[in-house]
C-alpha cells in the first residue's frame, strides 16, 4: 500500500485518538527539534552571519514595548513555542507514517523548508519584519535554510515510529 492510498478503504486509520496522539508527540519532536536548529542559530550567530536573529526580530515586531533585558526571554520561548507548534501541526498531518528512515527523514525535511518558506518568504515579510528571504543578506538565508532542514530532518527522525 503506498500512501496517500488512492481508496478510502486503504488509508491507515486517522482517528480523532490517533491524530491527537500524533499531535502530542508532534509537539515534543518539535521541542527537540527547535533545541537543534537553535544550535544552528548560535553558530551562526556567533560567525556574525544572522546580524539579529530572526526570532529576535519577531518579537521585538510582536512587542515593541518589551525591554531589552525581558527580550530574550521571550524570544527564546517563543521560538521553542512556536517549534512545538509546528511539530504538533506535522503529527496532526500524520507525517510520522513514514516506512524507512530515510523517508521519515525527507518528509521532515519537506516539512521543514514549508515551514521555511511560508514564514520567509510569507508573512514575516508580509509584516514588514524583515525582507522575503531571496532579498535578505544571503548568510542569513543560507543559515535559515539549513537550520530549517536541521529541524526538519529531527522532528521527522523522531516521529518515526517502530522499526
């Protein structure tokens, strides 16, 4: 059976459980997942490649009023909120279905560059928080990109289930 399975009657069971369950799991894959990409994120950040983290920027667009010292705090728990967020949708979708690692992997990884994608090209630009990612300093964008792979590739790796 491959999957999406052309008959309903081949799909694998989605129960409300199941999604729910998925969803859960999601959600700390994405915790997980964050911590990687947040590591990513500090390399380049400590070679100068990020200027101000895009998270940081996010925030501080969220919340003009913040302090500089209240900042980061924030910022940090946002982006692992919103991580987790992520990974929950991604279990939702049922993405941890996959047979092989290295489609798990893959998904993640197409799961992630979305994520990408959407926010970078989307509504982070479409807030004026910062430009769409083919106009933005190309270290910074590099460094997105691979740091949304990395994410991508954890959350889909641990969301793998058996085998």
């Amino acid at each position: 059976m491959t999957w999406p399975a052309k008959k309903a009657s081949d799909r694998p069971d989605m129960s409300v459980a199941t999604r729910l369950v998925g969803s859960a799991v999601g959600a700390a894959a994405g915790l997980a997942a964050t911590a990687a990409m947040t590591g990513v994120l500090a390399v380049a950040a400590a070679r100068g490649w990020l200027g101000r983290p895009p998270p940081e920027k996010i925030v501080e667009h969220a919340a003009p009023d913040l302090s500089a010292s209240d900042r980061k705090p924030v910022t940090v728990v946002s982006h692992f909120a919103f991580g987790a967020g992520a990974g929950a949708f991604y279990g939702l979708l049922g993405g941890w279905r996959a047979k092989s690692r290295l489609m798990s992997g893959l998904q993640g990884v197409g799961f992630g560059l979305t994520v990408w994608a959407v926010s970078y090209e989307g509504w982070v630009p479409a807030l004026k928080i910062m430009p769409p990612a083919h106009r933005d300093r190309p270290a910074r964008s590099a460094t997105m990109v691979v740091a949304h792979i990395i994410y991508g590739a954890v959350l889909g790796l641990l969301m793998r289930r058996g085998k």
